[in-house]
C-alpha cells in the first residue's frame, strides 16, 4: 500500500499521486468487516436479504430490524457502521418525501439511487466531513399500472391516452447497489459485506438475467445465499432478516413488506439442509481423492 | 417590426390592445387565498355500541354550480381511523396528501408486538400506530397552527374510530382550530338540520353505547336524505363508512332511497299552485 | 500501525476502516460507574451504581425521568448526559402535545441515534462520551433500549454498562430465560444481583451509592405505571432482597474508587 | 351554517364582541376577510375559601346559536408530572374562544412541567400566575381570546384565585366569574361572598347602619353558591348549561365533579 506515510490518505477530498482517494477506499474496508447483505431481483419482485451478526446474547431477539422501509413499495440494506446505514435510510425517506410533494406520485427506485448516490458523493468532496462507511442496496418495484395521483378527485377525463405511449411497458422491480464513492450500478443480483465473494458466486449459479425466477424461489435462495455466506465464520450466531416487494397483484400488493416468519423460517430450513448436503459431498469427494492416492 | 424581447409571444399590443395587468398585485405584501372556492357541504357522524358511522355527500360544489359530483369525501387512514371533510376541496387534497405522508411515516416504525404468539392484535389497535384520537390531536394542532399564520384549511373536520381504550372516538374540528367531541357530529348545514334527529338516538354517551350499528345506518342515512330534501348544495349520492375494532367499511358510491316529495305541494309557489 | 494520525479527529478512517475518535468514546463510557437494566412482558428496570468524589461528597445522580413513561441511567461524561437527556424531555414532551400519547421508545431513541451520528462524520464536532440504557414502555409494551457514542442503538432484553460491566453481563446472560415471566420485585432482585457482580470485592451495595428505577405498564387497562427513581432509604427495601449472601466482615466503609479520572467523568 | 353565510348579522348573539365586519371600508380592503376569532359561550367562576379554592365552569360550547357540544371541560389540572394529573396542585380555567383556551392551557402545563423538572418542585401559583401573564401578553397585538383564571393554594395554605384579562392584566381576588354569563354571576357573588349591600338590620340610621362583617365561607357554603350562580345563569343565557363541572383544590389534592344542568 503506497498509501501510509505518504500523508495522502489522511483526509478526505485529496487525491494520491495516483489518483485515488484513500479515505473513501478506507470506508469500503469499514464496509468489508460487517455482515453479508443481498439482493435479487427477480421477474415478479426484489428481495432483500441480510446477515446481522449477533453481537451479544442480551439482544432482543427480531427486535432490530435492518432492512428500512423508503416510501412504500422501496427497501434499502445496508452493510458496514450501521448508524452511517440509518442516516441513509432517514436522507432516503426524506428524498422520497420530497419527490412526492413535488410530482404527486412515488419515487422510482433509479431516481431514488441516483439522489442517493449524489448524496453519498457529495461526502468524498470535501475534507470537513467523512465518506460513508456502508454500501447500501436498494430494491423497489415501480408501478406499472396508471396510479390516481394523490389527492386526486374525480376520475379525470376518460378518452385520450393521457400522455401514455400505449405500448411502452412502464414501472416493474429494479435492484441498485451504492458504494462509499458514490458509484452504484444496477443489479440482477448484488451482494455486499463480509461474505459477498461467496454470496456473488451463488448469485450468478441463479438464472436471473434469462428468463429470471419466481419471487417465492427468490426468498428460499436469498435464505440460502445468506446462509453459504456466513459458512466461514461459523462461530458467531447470525440472524436471518428478508423483506421482499411484488408487484400490485403479487403476494406484498406493490408494498415493501418483511417476509412472513412461517415462509422465512421454512426457508432457513430447506437452506441448513442443502448446506448438510453440500458438506457431505466434500466428505465424499475428499475420500475419492484418498482412495485415489 | 418590434424585436425586443419582451414583445416575444404576446399578441400585439397595436392589434388588441395593451396589456390590462391590474389584477396583478405587484405592490403591498405577499398575500394568500382566505375564501372557500370549491366546497363540499355537511358531513354527519353518530357513535354506536361497538363504533362510529359517518356520511357525506359526493358533490363539489364551485359557488352555487354543482362542479363535481363524484368527489370522495369520506377519507380513511391507515385502516383505522375515518376523516370526513366539510368546506373547501382543495385544502381536502392537501390534507389528505399530507395524512397520506405522515401514515407513510407510521408503516416506517415496524413494531413487533409484545409477543408474536399470544394476543392478536384488532387493527384498530395496532401497537404504536397513531389511532383516531392521536390523529384527532395531531389535525387540531396542524388547523390551528394554520390559523395562526392567517392562512387557514377553510375545512371542518369530523374525525371517527376508536382511541387509546379501543372505545368508540369521534371529534371535530374547524379552519380555526376550535375542537370539540360529542356522541354525535355534524357540519355545516348538518348542524341545524341532522343533530336535532341524531340527539333524539344518541343524546348522551350512554344512549350512543346502546345503539346498533344498524339503528346508527338507519339514522345516517334518514339524515342525508333530509339534508337532501333541505340542502340546496347537497347530492343525492353519498359515502358512508362504518368504522370499529375490526376496521373500517366504507361505501363511497350510495344512492338515496326511499325519497318522498310530497311535502313539497304544500310549500307555496312550487309548481303550478299560486294558494 | 501509526494509530496516532488517524484517531485525531472523527472524520478519519484508519487503514483498516475504524474511527478510533468514536471507540474512544466508547472507553469513556467504561469510565463511569456500572449501571443495569433489564425489560420484562410487564416492566423494565434500571438500577445503577453511584460514586462519590470523595468520602464527604455527594453521590454523582445516575437515574433519569424523561417522561412519565421512559427513564435513563447514565454511564460517561454527566454533561453530554444532560444534553442528550434534556432533548429527550423535548421530544417526549413535544410528542405528547401533538399525538397524546406515550412516545414510542423506539422512534426516541432513534432520534439520539441520529443526533449522535452526525457527531461522528463532520470535522470540528466530537461524539457524545456517555452511553445511556433507554428503559420505558409505549403501546407495545416495555423496552430497553442501549445507546452508543457511535450512535448505535439496541433493543435489549437486558444490558449493561460502564465500569467492569462485562461481570454484570455474563450474570444477565445467565439468567436471561427467567427475565421474561419475572415479576417487578423479581426484575429488581436480578438488577441487583447483577450490580454485586461488577462490584470490586471489598465494596458492596449500599442506600447511598444504590439508585432503582422502575416503570411498568399493564397490557389489559393499557395504563401506564410511570417511571419512578429510588434512592436513599427507598432502596433498602429492595437491597434487602440480596442481602443474603453478604460476605463476613460486615459492611466496610466505602473505600474511595482510586482510578483518576481524566475529564469531570460521572465517577 | 352561521360560518359560511355571508350575512354578518347571522353571525349568532353579539353579546361579548362585535364581530361584524365592517362594510364601509375603504376601497381595495376585501370584504370577506378570514376572521381568526370566533365566540364559544360558556361561562367560568372561582371562589377562594380559607384552605380551599373551588373552580368551576359549564361544560356547553357552543357556536352562534347550534350546540357543538353537551360535555366540552373548561377547567383544567395542570402542573402534574403524569397524563392523569393526579399529583397536579394548580387549576385553570379557560373561557371565551375555545381553540385559544386549548393552546393556552397546553402551554401553561408544559412550562409547569419543565419548571418541576427543573427544580424538583411544583411551581407556586403566584409564580404561575405571573407567568400566564408574561404568556398572554407575549400575544399582546394578536391574543388568545380567553379569560383565564387561575386556582391554587398559596404559600400559607390559603385559598388563592387570579383572574385574567385576554392581554395579560391580572389581579388577586377572593372570587371572579368570567365568560358568558359573567355580568349575571359577578353581581350575585359580590353579594353572596363579600356581603356588598348586606345590612346588619337596626345596626343605626342612614350612614350609621352597618354593614355585615365579612367572613371566610365553608366549603359546604361555597359548593352551595357555586350550584345557585350557574342555575341562574343557565336560567338567563342560551350559551349556558348541559353540565358544571367543578374543581375543589385542598391541601389533601384536587376533588373533581360533574353535576348535570338544564339542556334546553
């Protein structure tokens, strides 16, 4: 690292000879050593899944939640110092609150990424404050259909498309994920945190760019995911935390919603399980490989 | 040819005229609407054994033309609580735009109940969310902060559901901030004409507790139908909801029955008799 | 490596991605005395450990009533305490006046959450050096809630925190599967019990350095009991339910706490 | 209905202010100005006794000629350290402009509460009330349109009574009647509690006959007078009845009562 001692990597907004800003690559480490949290978009939703490491015994057990809720039908996780994590959630709301008040429908959810990724930006210009130290994920599922604008009285006048490009289809699930930087992508399927190489590689397994899957198979890989991901620090307890959004005549009716317990414990289930399968085929593997020796 | 910009899309002032700007107010101090202009007429409510009936109208009325007739009066929130809006339709809007935000506000603090498995939870009380009576306190504060600042909602509100006891809960208030609770409501026109009828079945606390939800519909609706005969910005398609612990129902496409006109030979000057 | 450029101020990440200024924090609130809270189906409890300066000063107060409804104990500097603890009455108060009801323990204490955040990612501002347990109840019942410097809030069953807390936590850790059906004389005698573990040996409880605090709330009548602190004579009553295993010698007197303390800690 | 009619004169009875608008005004003033004041009716009153004060008002509120409510409370515990009230020591009564009186009771109760946080105690009643007085006349050029009076017990125990005007001015007396029916009950009590006008009979001629020596009324007295007042209120003004409610502060704490009145 050419960085220490250098004096470069002391504040924010400076760039190193080589062009980096070393507080913001500072904050994607602070992001690194918390729990894994992922996405997946799938054809008829977004589900958003989370690791909370369980830090001591006295916690309350499903009393803190981590996935906020941003408007209705939007969710946002977050991995890395968690009150950096709320802090977002709250500008989040706040920004959604805005854009209502301003265009009397809800927010998409590539708007909202691209407020916040500017939001998250803004904090890597200037020295007097310090970049985030979390990567947020969020999952939101625009309105297809023709939503009454709030308030709205009567029921507007009824020929004409009313500005609508008939076949365009509008709205649908969306998956973005936003870094310290500022930088964020859409996803299929995205992953953040300590076990997110383990958790990316699950991900692509999935056949999320072709035809996609359903929203219920989403939940039970999410599980799954989250659970294969935590596998190398087997030690600490980890609790299982998943919301998931569908459209307005999916399962959540277009609001961002936690899955229920009974479907998210059967998940947790089925994904021990294929985690006991997968670790007896290693054992059968390591022993063809002795009996080849 | 006049090229100065400010000629620039306006129609000429050599073929129609100068511009007449004097109802512009470029002097004086920044001023802000304090008259109704779209309203809505009464809006009734009466407490029952388990809960609360409320009924208005459909009608907007913009002065004496009768604009709107399909505008939806009774408003609800969070499934708990009813809000029934008299008086101007525009700042209805902005109120329910705004209650609209703030039950968004409420879905953000997910409270896990005291214990998943042993007591269901009725929606009208859902731990933490902001029932009828919060509600009723958070729009007295908001109407008379408003009223402070000379820039008034021209609304009267009637608030029904249940408060903090699960009891029947029902409140008004006004553009002025001025609030009060009763075992039956009415706004407007609503108040010379219903009240008198709604007393007769819940003048006191312990008549409303003994009325069925069915004597409370009746009465509702023989209300809306005298305020039709007598309301001259009234309608004769209304909303009713019916709000209790299990939540609120609510109609908001009624037609009113069981008309009669017939009392209307008597009044002189109607139709053709001149007695 | 070089932990000395990078804890000067909160703004800094270390290379490996730490606000050392925020764990600082953290160690101030080691610094003050112990303090114990625990939650139930019905009640929560805070009972806290008070020092003096010195044999003839008075006991440094540890237990706060915010509202009739939520109440405080305090670990750290007393003056952010203050500061923290006063915008808490606002709220409470403020909230009170616009819904009429018990403000939900949950949203205040996000509220200093987020206040105390701020403090740890813009130049020239510190982070809070006190942490709180935040004890109340609201329509869903009691909480306890545990406040960080770094603006991390908790809901517990029941924590603790401040100097040699960790004793008192592995009692609680012990004990946890009985907190739940406890009764509220019950909550007190486990606080205590807890207090006793994180006591250096020779000193123990006593009606001057021992404060309860106690609020309940009854699920049927949805009324609250409000929060109520003890202290002084009011204790003995509930020191006497563990008196029972004191150690022989009988009662020394209360021997002076001999860490110095750097800035007007809560002692 | 008397809200929205455009006809001032329907505005309902002008017995405490005249609230017609003007119609000369001079030209480019608007007709229709949004009037912020509006008239509640009701009425108050508060008697001081030797260890105790009695605050009582009617429950009616009403506008213009329409009841809104049969149970509207004008007299408020305030000061105490729960929702319920039960350790408060002071009382105030609100009447005249109802949204006011709420504003202005809710402000009071929450520096009476700062105040016992603060300093651990319960605010005196003199203190309060020369902070009501400092709060009304914070408001002086747009006020609440309330007469207020405040009940408690003083320093040695004795019954205390302030009234207000809406700006602020008060004073200390031994009884007031405010709202409404104010004018019918003041003169009743000035009678019936300082004995104004009460002879003792063949006491001397003209100048020489004396009057009735004052003295501090029981409790039983002052219930009984405060029944009587609003009776004969509830008689003569439409703007009175339903419900009193009274408030008996004594040093053991604060005894509330409902009895019923007329309703016609």
């Amino acid at each position: 690292m050419t960085s220490i001692g250098t004096g470069y990597d002391l504040s924010n907004s400076i760039f190193s000879p080589d062009g980096r800003n070393f507080q913001v690559e500072y904050a994607v480490k602070a992001v690194e050593n918390g729990g894994t949290s992922i996405g997946i978009r799938c054809k008829d939703g977004v589900v958003l899944a989370v690791e909370k490491i369980v830090t001591s015994k006295l916690l309350k057990p499903g009393a803190n939640k981590r996935i906020a809720t941003v408007d209705r039908h939007l969710g946002v996780v977050y991995s890395g110092m968690l009150p950096d994590g709320r802090h977002f959630v709250d500008r989040a709301r706040d920004e959604a609150r805005s854009w209502r008040d301003n265009f009397k429908t809800p927010i998409t959810t590539s708007d909202l990424a691209s407020r916040m990724g500017n939001y998250l930006q803004a904090h890597t210009l200037y020295q007097s404050v310090r970049p985030f130290g979390i990567t947020a994920i969020v999952g939101g599922f625009d309105a297809q259909e023709e939503l009454p604008v709030d308030g709205q009285v009567g029921s507007g006048p009824s020929c004409g498309a009313g500005g609508k490009n008939p076949d365009k289809k509008y709205g649908g699930p969306f998956l973005y994920m936003i870094e310290p930087s500022g930088l964020y992508w859409g996803y299929y399927g995205a992953a953040t945190g300590k076990g997110r190489q383990a958790a990316k590689a699950e991900l692509e397994k999935l056949d999320l760019t072709g035809e996609g899957i359903t929203l219920e198979e989403a939940v039970k890989e999410a599980a799954r995911i989250i659970y294969v991901a935590h596998d190398d620090s087997k030690d600490k307890e980890f609790e299982l935390e998943m919301s998931w959004i569908s459209g307005r005549d999916g399962p959540t009716k277009g609001l961002h919603q936690e899955v229920p317990k009974a479907l998210r414990e059967e998940a947790e289930r089925l994904a021990k399980k294929s985690l006991d399968d997968s670790d007896d085929e290693e054992e059968e593997k390591k022993e063809g490989d002795k009996m080849e020796e | 040819m006049d090229h100065r910009p400010q000629a620039w899309g306006r129609p000429r002032d050599d073929v129609y005229g100068a511009y007449d700007a004097s109802y512009l107010n470029n002097s004086g101090p920044r001023t802000v609407t304090q008259s109704p202009v779209v309203t809505g007429t009464s809006v009734i409510a009466i407490k029952y054994k388990d809960g609360v009936v409320m009924a208005a109208d459909n009608l907007a009325s913009y002065g004496s033309l009768a604009r709107f007739t399909d505008v939806k009066r009774l408003r609800t929130f969070l499934d708990t609580t009813v809000i029934g809006f008299g008086g101007d339709v525009s700042d209805m809007q902005f109120l329910d735009r705004h209650l609209k935000e703030l039950a968004t506000d409420e879905s953000y603090e997910v409270e896990p109940t005291l214990d998943d498995e042993d007591d269901e939870e009725s929606s009208s009380s859902k731990p933490g969310h902001l029932n009828a009576a919060n509600l009723f306190k958070y729009l007295q504060k908001l109407m008379y902060q408003r009223r402070n600042s000379f820039d008034p909602l021209w609304n009267q509100i009637l608030v029904a559901g249940l408060d903090s006891d699960s009891k029947p809960f029902l409140a008004s208030v006004d553009l002025r901030g001025t609030s009060f609770t009763s075992p039956s409501l009415a706004t407007g026109f609503g108040a010379a004409l219903a009240q008198p009828i709604m007393r007769k079945y819940a003048g006191t606390e312990e008549d409303a507790a003994k009325l069925t939800r069915e004597q409370a519909v009746e009465v509702v609706k023989e209300c809306m139908k005298v305020l039709f005969y007598r309301d001259a910005r009234s309608l004769d398609r209304y909303s009713i909801a019916v709000v209790n612990k299990d939540g609120i129902e609510l109609k908001e496409d009624e037609q009113l029955e069981k008309q009669s006109w017939a009392f209307a030979e008597r009044i002189k000057g109607y139709g053709t008799q001149t007695v | 490596m070089f932990r000395n450029n990078y804890d000067n101020d909160s703004v800094t990440f270390s290379p490996q991605g730490r606000i050392f200024q925020v764990e600082y924090a953290a160690e101030a609130v080691k610094q003050g005395s112990v303090v114990v809270g625990i939650a139930s189906k019905t009640h929560a409890v805070l009972v806290a450990i008070k020092r003096n300066a010195e044999e003839l000063s008075s006991y440094q107060k540890k237990l706060f009533p915010i509202d009739e409804h939520v109440g405080i104990a305090i670990a750290g500097l007393t003056s952010d305490a203050r500061v923290l603890s006063n915008f808490m009455k606002q709220q409470c108060l403020g909230h009170r006046l616009t819904y009429s009801r018990n403000m939900p323990i949950r949203s205040l204490v996000d509220m200093i959450g987020s206040k105390a955040q701020i403090n740890t990612q813009h130049y020239g501002k510190r982070p809070y050096g006190v942490g709180l347990l935040v004890a109340g109840v609201d329509d869903s019942g009691p909480h306890l809630f545990e406040f960080q410097p770094s603006g991390m809030t908790e809901e517990m069953i029941a924590f603790a925190i401040g100097a040699r807390s960790q004793m008192a936590r592995t009692y609680l850790e012990r004990n946890l599967d009985k907190f739940k059906t406890s009764t509220r004389e019950e909550l007190i005698e486990h606080g205590l019990r807890a207090l006793k573990e994180s006591l250096v040996q020779d000193r123990e409880l006593t009606v001057e350095n021992t404060s309860v605090g106690v609020v309940g709330y009854v699920k049927e009548t949805k009324k609250t009991e409000p929060f109520q602190v003890f202290d002084g004579h009011e204790v003995q009553r509930y020191l006497e339910l563990v008196a029972d295993d004191k150690k022989e010698g009988g009662p020394q007197a209360a021997t002076v706490e001999d860490e110095s303390t750097a800035m007007d800690v809560d002692a | 209905m008397a809200m929205f009619s455009q006809n001032p004169l329907l505005n309902g009875p002008n017995y405490s202010f005249s609230e017609a608008p003007k119609f000369n005004a001079p030209e480019g003033a608007r007709q229709h100005r949004f009037d912020p004041y509006t008239d509640n009716g009701g009425s108050t009153l508060a008697i001081a006794g030797a260890d105790f004060t009695i605050m009582a008002g009617d429950t009616r509120l009403t506008s213009g000629y329409s009841i809104n409510s049969r149970f509207h409370p004008k007299v408020f515990k305030i000061g105490g350290t729960t929702s319920d009230q039960s350790d408060a020591t002071l009382v105030l009564s609100v009447v005249g402009f109802a949204a006011d009186g709420e504003a202005l009771k809710e402000r009071l109760d929450a520096i009476c509460k700062m105040y016992r946080y603060r300093h651990g105690k319960p605010m005196s009643v003199k203190a309060c009330a020369q902070r009501l007085s400092t709060i009304l006349y914070q408001k002086r050029f747009f006020p609440y349109y309330a007469y207020a009076i405040l009940g408690g017990l003083d320093e040695e125990g004795k019954g205390a009574v302030y009234s207000y005007d809406p700006v602020g001015s008060y004073e200390r007396e031994q009884c007031r009647a405010g709202g409404a029916a104010a004018s019918l009950i003041m003169p009743f009590l000035d009678n019936q509690v300082n004995f104004k006008n009460q002879f003792i009979p063949g006491s001397g001629e003209g100048h020489a006959l004396q009057e009735r020596e004052r003295r501090p009324l029981t409790r039983q007295e002052v219930e009984t007078l405060v029944k009587d007042a609003f009776d004969g209120a509830v008689e003569r003004h439409i703007e009175v009845g339903d419900g009193l409610q009274m408030m008996i502060i004594t040093k053991e704490g604060i005894e509330e009562v409902i009895l019923p009145l007329k309703r016609d």
